[in-house]
C-alpha cells in the first residue's frame, strides 16, 4: 500500500515525520535522507562550532525511534527521480518506491561563488559553511591554525566566525555590503554590532568582495593560504569559511516537471501548483513570493502539513510566517524581527531608538498602526520575549513605549516608605493588617513588633512584613522624639 | 479617618491548656490550639510546618464553628420541587438507603455515585471509599483531588514510582541553594509557607518564581519567570537545553540513578533558547540565570503547583520539570529535588486510601488482583464483589444523570458547582439527578440542589489524622464537642451501610477505622502499617511510608533508590503543544484562575467568615491598564468576561503586575462572579485533570456601568 514518501530528512523533513506519526500512527510513511546521520538541528551547529556541543548530540530523532514508530527510514539514500505519472520515486541504490502522497522537504545549499581557485572544488582548509560534515571540516582546519577568514557577514557568517574566535583565532569577516547582516539590521546596528565583535577578535572589511583564493602546497597536498580581494589585497588565512548564503535545492523538482521560481512553488496547502499529490516544505519550498530560510517557518508547515495529510485538521493553510533572527554567538545578543529600515522619515511609522555605541547596545522598535513590525535589540535583549510575541501575534502595544526597550521599567517594584504610606495601605498582607491599625496600636503603647503582633496579628503569616512593621514603629518612636514646630 | 478611629483587633486570647490541632485549610496543616470560651485558635510553635505563624484564615478558624448558618439537622426534601426541610436523622438515612435500592435496582449498582473531597480526614477517606465499593458497589466513585493534584501524582509515579508531594521534611527548604517554584503563590495561598522560603534567602539561597503574574510570592523573588500562560512545559524543555549546553548537567547522577535521558537529551535539542523565548515570551538570558541558579549547587529544588499542573498536558508539564530536576542531579539527594505543593488540607491522604475511581487503600491499583485480595481481605469481603475502576472526576460529575451514568449521588466535603470545570455544566448534569445527599455543616452551592443535607462535624469537633504537604501524617484532635443534632460522616457511613446490610464493620471510632486503614495499606507503596497516634503525638509526626511500628518512617524517600522496578528515576521525553484552547479573533485573551489569601477553595467556608470576606469581599478580574483601556474597561467598574462556555460579571482591578495579553480571576465565588463557568473541560490524557489554569475570554464592560454615568 502506498502512502506518504518524504525525500529528505533535514529540519524540515524530519520535523514533518514526527509531526505526522504524533498525529496517526497508522500511514505508511517512508523517508529518504542523503545523510546517513541521523537528523540533527542546524539550529545547533553554531554550538558545535563553538564548542558547546559535540557534533554527536545535536540529533533530532533518536535513532531507534523510526523502528518503535514504523516508519521506513531510508538514511543514506538518495532520490535520484521522481515518476510523477506513475507516482513514483527512483533511489540511488536502485530502489523504486511508490508514493500516494511526496513530500518535498530537499532544502538548500550553500552557494559556492565561481572564485579563481574553486575549480576542481575547493580547497582543503576552504569549507562552505552549511551542513554538520562542513562544520566538522572546519573545526579540523581550525585544529592549529591561526588565522581565518569568513566569506560573508550574514547570520551564518557571523556565527561562524564567533566560533572561530572563540577558539583563539584571529578572523576576519569579508563582506560586500555596507554593513554586516544588512538584511536584518539598519547601518547603525551594523556598526554597533561591527564594533562589539572587535572587542571579540574578528574584523569587518565591508564593502569589498573576495577576487580569488589562494592555495598553496603542503605536505599533505593542495591547501587554502588566504584570499584575495578585490583591491588587490590579500589576506592570509589557514581556514577559510564561505557563509555566502544559500539556495534552494530544486534539481529533483525541476526534473520532475513540477513550476518552480527560486522554490517549488507551493500553495497555502502547501500543494505544488503543478501536481497536487506533490507537497514541498522549508527552504526548498516557496509560497507567496517568499522562500522562508528560517527553521521556525520550515516546522510550521511541517505542522500544517501533518494537519493536512492526517486530517487532524483539514482547515489548516500556511498564510506566510513571520520572521524572527536570533543570532547564536557567545556574547553577543542580538535578537531581529520584520521590518528594520525604517527611518524617521515616514510620517506612519513610529520608530523609538535607543544607542549605546560604546557598551555596545542598539535597539529599535518600529511601529505602525500601533503594531510591531520590526525590532532590533542588540547588546541586551531583556524584551525580546515580549516583542517577538506581540510581533507573532499582531497584537496592540503597550502604551509604554520604553517597556518595549528595557525590562523592568514599567511597575519596578518600589520599596514603601513608611512616611508616604497611607494609613489606608495594607502593611500585612497574611492578615490584612493597615498601617493605621499598626498607628493606632502604637498610640496605645505597643513599641515593639511582637507588641504589634499580638494585637494585630501583623507579621505572624508569611512574614515577610516584619521589616516593614518595625520601620513603622520606628518612624513613630522618631516622630515622637522630633521636636514639634 | 482619625488614628482614633482606627479599629484594632482584639488581643487574641492565648487559649492555656487548649487543644493541639491542625489548621481545616490547606495543605501546609499549620499547627494550632484551639480551645477557651469563645473558642480561640493560637499558632503552635512546635509545628515545623508553621512554627508559629498563622495567616488570617487560621486565625480566624474558630469563627468557622459558629457560623450563623451552620446545619444541625438533617434536610430533606419530599419530592422534586419541594422545599428542604428539617427531617429526623432515621429519615434522612432510610430516604438515602431507599432510594439507594430503588435506583440500583433499576439501574444496576454504578447507578450511585460517590464524590468526595481532599478535605477528608484519611479515616473518612478510606471509609468512603470502603462504602463506595462494598455497601454501594459501585464503581462510581472519585473526589475532587482529580482538580488538585493529579497531574503532579501521574508525574511523579511516571519518573519516581512513588507519588509523594515533598521529597523531604519542610525544614530541608531553608537549606537549599536555590528553590524554584512553578506556578505557585504561596505566600497567598499558604503564608507561613514563605518562612522557609525566607530563611533560604537569608542564608543564601536563590528563590526563582515561575507565573504569568507577578504575585506576592513573585515579587520576593531573586528572579521572576513570566511566560505566557500554557507554555510551561516548553520553558522546561528550553532550560534543560540550556542547562546541557552549559555543561551543567550531572552525568554521574543521571549515569547512576537515572534512566532514559539520551532520549530527553535529544528531545530538547528542538528547545533551543530563542525558539522557547517566542513561545514562552520568557527573555532568554532569563532561562540562563535561572539555570544557572539552580544549577550552581545539587541543594536545589524544583516545586510545581497548581499553575504548572491544571492543564491538559499538565502529567507532560511536571514531566519536563523532573526531566530537568534528573538532569542537574538533584533528586534524591538531601534537601534538593523535585516536589509537589500539595493543595488541599489532606490532598495527600485524601488520594492515597480508596477516594480515587482507579486506587484501594495504600496507593494499591484497583485493578491488580493481589491489591484486590489483600484489601479484600482486610475487609472481609471475596474480591470478586470489589468493582473495577470507575470514571474520573470530571467524567463522572459529567456523566451525571446521562443515560449511561449515575442516577444519584452522594457528595462528602466538596462543592462542585463552584469548583467543577464549566461549572454550568456541571450545574445542569447535577440537576439531572434523580437524587442528590449532601453532607457537609452549611448549605453550600451544592447542598442547596440536594434531596437530602446531612449536617456534619467538622474539624475542630472530629478526630482522625490528616497527610500533609510533606507527607508527613498528622493528629487532627476533636477540641470542641459537635452542636447537637450533627453527626460525623463516619457515623452517616455506618448508618447507610447498617441500611444497606453491607458487609464488613463499620466502626465510628477514627482510631479504629485508622488501625483498619492501617492493615489495608500495608505492603502498597502508601504503606502506613506502622504509624499509630501515639506514635504520631510523641513523635510530632510520621512520614510514610511506614510498614512496621518499628520502622522510624521515611522522611526522605528517594536518599537510596527510587521506587521504580530497576531503582532509577525515569527520564520521559515530552513536548510543547500549547494550550487547549489558544486564543483567537473572538477571544483574544487568556484567562488564568487562582486563590486570594483571604478564600479558600470554593469559599463556602471562608464566604461566611466577617474578617475575610472585609478582607476580601467580591470576586474580580485583574486586568493590565493597557488591555483595560483597549477594552474600555476602567478601574472598579464591573466587566463581563465570556468565554466559549459562560459569561461572567466581575469587578476590574487594574494592576501592571500581569502580562498584557492575560486575565485573572479568583475563583472562590458563586453565581455571577462564578470563574468556573469560564473555564475549559480539556483533559489530561494521564491523570484526567482539566486545564483550569487557561481558556480564552473576551472582555466586555458591563452595560451598567454607562447607566450609572
């Protein structure tokens, strides 16, 4: 009997997988994965690289649940073609397997730029970033060296190169653009965050692109020895990371007929528009203009999917995903959303900022119709728990703009002085107990907490307020001893 | 207002030579006497539990034995639509036993059912439970502990073997390094809790406070938690990610004791720390610090309570904590672990001998044959007549005049018209009954829809024992003799099943009916075989489990291995599904329900006290300014909030201590201002507790309010 077949087992892939058996133990689903790993969490690979992690605890899927949950997993496998008249797809070891439903979860790779010195593949010491083996490869050609260059000063770049420095190496980050992840952040968060990861041992060179890379031979054969800019420059390095983004892995899909722009083209079922037994996810996937590179996005169609194909709810759609960065660097914060270019100039928007160039914190909310549509919090990022909610949900702000930039501004507890407490005010809470009754105790001679106490019973239940009766009767004892004027 | 004019209390009277008791509220079973002329209650300084403080239900508890509307004769009504009306005890028992018969007759034994409550004494308990299933046998029987602990009891026998609320005696708090408490407000709900919370501080300890609010209790935290409500098992999973990538996890723990966790570990690697941040709305350096709070020391200790557990997933939530608990290596070891806040008076007890639809005496499972013949035995009855398990609390109450559910019912020390989930519902199914006994000492929500009242003792004027937060097995003396014309509900026990011919005895002594409970949780995991009252007075308590007069009990009951088949603590991985009901267009706030210090429970004992309800007299909704405003709602008018189940009018307070996309409300009243009718049946897949904690609401201000303009 046929069922669902997924051909790949990547963030999306494998989260689909889960999702699905959550939801029906019953269909028959097989799944192909090139890697023959486990699936594990790119999420993580920055851990890795910073040492927090070994590259054998970041899976995703312990390996034995796929047997305890009859799923047919494939691992190792590649799908070589897919059969889209007799729904079915061909594997790299010969393998022909029937599908009633295929789900497209192939994702992206990374881009290789055509760089003198790439031709026959790159070098040893030169790793495009984007999978847990280029990971691996990099912290072997990190093993010893001394000086490193990342290609690239997105997200990827960024977190690679913080991994790198906090293995000691002196690394520098060569990026086309006027600033660094310039997608994300506005030119004045770019500089604050060029000028907190100086403080970390990594240079920015903005504005400049890399001509070609240098090899060398050594002993053990051909090697990276550095790169060349544009100007003419070159820049010596033992390891060089290229982190120059990525693209959606569509070769199978083109094949197989199926319309794809810079994805596979999905509807909101995530149906492709060309064959409905066909349904694409993550990043090999595209909906309405947007291919979503992020991991958030990729499992919550995996979740709607699984909605869909289980019918656990057949009225879910994928309308399109908000879009959250976080980067994962050891000190340094830095939490993005939506929007972030904005400028003063547009009088709908309501931008609120704050810089501190020097302590390294750059935030900035932008606004519109009383919604978040962007922020920024870099260097210190106590709101991001509450901007990335009212962000997700859409939902109206505080009236308070500056609990928007700083936690704990708004309602910081404040510790009650017993001269500006009103007599009507509760001083014990256990017993409900005011602080004109503890007065009123001490016109009648009690001078001491546990005098108060046996009156009033105040300070008896938690306790918590014993400092706060005794400063009372204290302040009444000095009342009484001040001279009257 | 001039000083003069300030009203001050009276000097409580210590009462000399008064009776060494137990506070009728929560959990924590504060110590006091009671006795003198008015009858006074004092703090005892020898209960660990309190040490001499009281808040201001237990010092106002003697008011509760004088209630002006207190039941001291049966009630009874003639026939449907009929008033109640005063009837002899002979009548009140031969209706119950009469229309017992009739309705079984008819409908086969499951047509009764049986309700109790985490009040009861244990002696009443497990008599409850004894007549439930030989004198009624029915199967019917469950008690609204299923709202209080369950989820935390599924938890802890799931990863322990063993459901205990505290891992070790009260005192080993002050000495921990660091407390975290989830979904917990106890200086609220337990005060004289908060001492041994305060003395950790004092000595260094950290105390982490988990809650979308920020409570009293949240408020002397070193650091406060404030996620969006449902998310809690989510922000677990996030902090035992951190906590592993820290490199705080205790391997030689978790390789000596512990079983499972490279499943666990490769589950959290899905809650890394921003994807949590988005769900929780917790910021991330906050997961850190208080990961690293609990993590510096293996003194530390993890607490859930009611907010963490009354959810749909709340087995999976506690799961998530003790998953983290495993991992740091705290369990097990003196003063650290994980621990539940037990809620009601004798929430412990009350679920360890016979109340539960699934469990005989002793934690025994009803379904497992040598449980039921030792139990049989004890009881003198051939196993075969003890019914299987019934259905939950929920379910049951549910089932309530259904075609396949129970006819009658007979309800001891709950109210579950007020505290029963979509408690409209709740209200219609009881008013499907053919028959309803009530036993409790007012007219409570309840006891006002039944067929026959029975007026009972209550705790000043009974004996028996009570199992507190601890574990720890209590004295609860008789201070005062019972008004006439009330009986105890062993007596009522003894009385229908004298009607009935039920086999077995059918004592009215507490200590007799102890010694019986005694022998019947002998060998089960809630083994209180050795535990005697003398016992209990000379040594200020006895923790279980306890299998012989010999054995000194067990204050810590994880120190050398866990009560799991292989001895290890299990590891269960779980995940992050969100709340029953997530808000929407339509309903688009959370509502989150709990306790004010004044109230407990259903107030129908604190509702009828002068000083707590001027402390505390009408329910209300907290609401953040900037909701309120978007709302229209303003400071001190009356709102409606409705949700998919019932509306509700309650009065606004406005305080920034909540988050912006949620409301609270205390739950403690009836009619308009019932919060119960809001709240959501979903139920947890393991321990049938429904998610009281959230459901979603709109607000709307009360019509009213621009008339009175």
């Amino acid at each position: 009997m046929s069922g669902i077949v997924v051909v790949g087992n990547g963030m999306a892939g494998s989260r689909f997988v889960t999702e699905m058996r959550d939801r029906d133990r019953k269909m028959p689903l097989t799944v192909f994965g090139a890697e023959a790993q486990q699936p594990y969490n790119r999420v993580l690979l920055s851990n890795v690289l910073a040492g927090a992690s070994r590259p054998d605890q970041i899976g995703l899927v312990d390996p034995s649940w796929y047997e305890r949950h009859g799923v047919d997993a494939r691992l190792g496998v590649e799908i070589v073609r897919i059969d889209r008249e007799r729904r079915l797809v061909h594997a790299s070891d010969g393998g022909v397997t029937p599908y009633r439903t295929l789900v497209i979860a192939t994702g992206s790779t990374a881009i290789v730029p055509p760089l003198p010195g790439t031709g026959d593949g790159l070098p040893a010491g030169a790793v495009a970033f984007r999978t847990l083996d280029d990971c691996v490869r990099i912290l072997e050609a990190a093993e010893g060296a001394k000086h490193a260059v990342v290609v690239g000063g997105g997200l990827l770049g960024i977190e690679a190169a913080r991994g790198l420095a906090g293995r000691g190496l002196d690394v520098t980050v060569v990026h086309l653009a006027g600033h660094l992840m310039e997608r994300q952040l506005d030119p004045g968060a770019g500089r604050v965050l060029a000028r907190t990861l100086g403080r970390l041992g990594i240079r920015a060179r903005l504005e400049i692109s890399v001509s070609a890379l240098r090899t060398e031979e050594a002993a053990s054969g051909t090697r990276v020895s550095g790169v060349e800019l544009a100007n003419g420059e070159f820049l010596s390095a033992d390891v060089v990371v290229l982190a120059c983004g990525v693209r959606p892995d569509v070769a199978l899909a083109r094949e197989a007929g199926l319309e794809i722009d810079r994805g596979i083209v999905v509807d909101e079922m995530l149906r492709s528009v060309s064959d409905p037994s066909v349904r694409a996810i993550g990043e090999c996937s595209q909906y309405g203009g947007t291919v979503y590179g992020l991991v958030a996005p990729a499992w919550e169609q995996a979740a709607i999917l699984a909605d869909l194909l289980a019918e656990t709810d057949v009225d879910a759609r994928f309308t399109g995903a908000r879009e959250i960065t976080r980067l994962k660097a050891a000190s340094v914060e830095l939490a993005t959303m939506g929007e972030t270019h904005h400028g003063d100039e547009d009088p709908d928007v309501e931008v609120v900022r704050f810089a501190d160039p020097a302590r390294g914190t750059y935030k900035k909310v932008v606004i519109k119709d009383d919604r978040l549509i962007g922020a920024i919090l870099l260097g210190e990022t106590g709101t991001a728990g509450t901007l990335t909610q009212l962000y997700d949900r859409a939902a109206p702000l505080p009236s308070d703009r500056l609990s928007l930039l700083f936690p704990g501004i708004n309602g910081a507890p404040v510790s009650d002085s017993p001269v500006r407490m009103p007599d009507a005010a509760t001083v014990c809470q256990c017993n409900n107990v005011s602080k004109g009754q503890i007065r009123a105790c001490w016109e009648h001679g009690a001078r001491t907490v546990e005098e108060v106490a046996a009156r009033t019973r105040a300070s008896t239940g938690c306790g918590g307020c014993r400092d706060a009766v005794e400063g009372i009767v204290c302040w009444l004892d000095e009342q009484e001893a001040a001279p009257t004027g | 207002m001039s000083v003069s004019e300030q009203v001050i209390p009276e000097t409580p009277t210590v009462a000399p030579g008064g009776t060494p008791t137990h506070c009728p509220y929560c959990a924590l079973q504060c110590g006091m006497a009671v006795g003198g002329s008015p009858v006074r209650v004092t703090p005892r300084e020898d209960v660990p539990a309190n040490r001499g403080g009281l808040c201001q239900k237990g010092w106002t508890a003697a008011e509760l034995l004088t209630v002006p509307d207190r039941l001291t004769t049966p009630l009874m009504r003639a026939h449907l639509g009929a008033p109640l009306e005063p009837c002899t005890w002979e009548e009140a028992l031969d209706r119950i036993a009469g229309e017992v018969a009739r309705l079984q007759e008819r409908h086969g034994r499951d047509a009764i059912g049986v309700f109790g409550g985490g009040g009861l004494t244990n002696e009443k308990a497990y008599q409850l439970g004894k007549f439930a299933r030989i004198a009624l046998r029915t199967s019917q029987i469950d008690y609204n502990g299923r709202f209080c602990m369950s989820s935390a009891a599924a938890a802890l026998n799931r990863a322990f073997g063993l459901d205990r609320g505290l891992p070790g005696p009260i005192t080993d708090l002050a000495r921990a390094d660091a407390i975290m408490l989830v979904g917990g407000n106890v200086a609220e709900t337990m005060p004289p809790f908060m001492r041994h919370l305060t003395e950790m501080r004092e000595r260094g300890g950290a105390l982490v406070v988990i809650d979308p609010r920020r409570t009293a209790t949240a408020k002397q935290a070193d650091l406060h938690l404030q996620p969006a409500p449902g998310t809690d098992l989510a922000l677990a999973n996030g902090m035992l990610h951190l906590a592993i990538a820290e490199g705080l996890v205790d391997e030689d723990f978790v390789a000596a004791r512990t079983g499972g966790f490279e499943a666990v570990r490769i589950s959290v690697n899905a809650y890394w720390p921003d994807r949590v941040e988005r769900i929780t709305g917790v910021p991330v350096p906050q997961m850190r610090e208080a990961v690293r709070l609990l993590g510096r020391g293996n003194r530390s200790l993890i607490l859930t309570a009611r907010g963490a557990e009354q959810h749909a997933r709340g087995t999976d939530t506690v799961t998530a904590f003790i998953n983290l608990a495993l991992a740091l290596g705290l369990p097990g070891r003196e003063g650290g672990g994980y621990g539940c806040l037990t809620g009601q008076g004798n929430g412990q007890g009350g679920r360890e001998h016979g109340q539960k639809a699934d469990q005989l005496p002793g934690y025994r499972k009803i379904d497992d044959p040598a449980a039921r013949e030792h139990v049989a035995a004890v009881w003198g009855v051939d196993p075969e007549i003890i019914p299987g398990p019934g259905r939950s609390a929920f379910e049951l109450l549910d089932a309530l005049g259904a075609d396949d559910g129970p006819k009658a019912l007979l309800l001891f020390g709950s109210n579950p018209v007020v505290s029963a989930p979509r408690s409209g519902l709740i209200e219609e199914r009881i008013n499907a009954l053919e028959f309803l006994a009530v036993s409790d000492f007012v007219l409570s929500e309840t006891a006002r829809r039944a067929d026959v009242v029975l007026p009972t003792a209550q705790w000043a004027e009974e004996s028996g024992t009570m199992t507190n937060l601890e574990g720890r097995v209590l004295r609860r003396r008789r201070a005062v003799a019972a008004p006439d014309g009330v009986r105890t509900d062993l007596e009522i026990l003894a009385g229908l099943a004298d009607r009935l011919a039920a086999p077995g005895t059918w004592s009215t002594e507490p200590a007799e009916v102890f010694d019986e409970l005694r022998a019947a949780s002998a060998g089960g995991p809630a083994d209180y075989a050795g535990i005697t009252y003398e016992r209990i007075e000379s040594e200020g308590g006895v923790f279980w489990p306890c299998p012989s007069e010999d054995h000194p009990g067990t204050p810590r009951p994880f120190a050398e291995r866990f009560h799991t088949p292989d001895g290890r603590a299990r590891f269960t991985p779980v995940d992050h599904t969100g709340p029953a009901e997530g808000v929407d267009a339509a309903y688009p706030v959370h509502l989150i329900t709990g306790r004010v210090l004044a109230h407990y429970q259903s107030g129908a004992q604190t509702r009828r006290i002068a000083p707590l309800v001027d402390a505390s007299p009408e329910p209300f909704v907290e609401i953040h300014p900037d909701l309120a405003a978007r709302s229209g709602v303003a400071e001190g008018e009356m709102v409606r909030v409705t949700s998919r189940r019932g509306t509700v009018t309650v009065r606004a307070r406005l305080v920034d201590t909540i988050r912006h996309d949620t409301v609270f409300i205390p739950f403690h009243w009836a009619e308009e201002g019932r919060a119960n009718l809001l709240t959501n049946t979903a139920l947890d897949p393991m321990s049938r507790m429904p998610e009281f904690k959230v459901c979603a609401v709109r607000l709307e201000p009360h019509e009213e309010n621009g008339a009175d303009q």
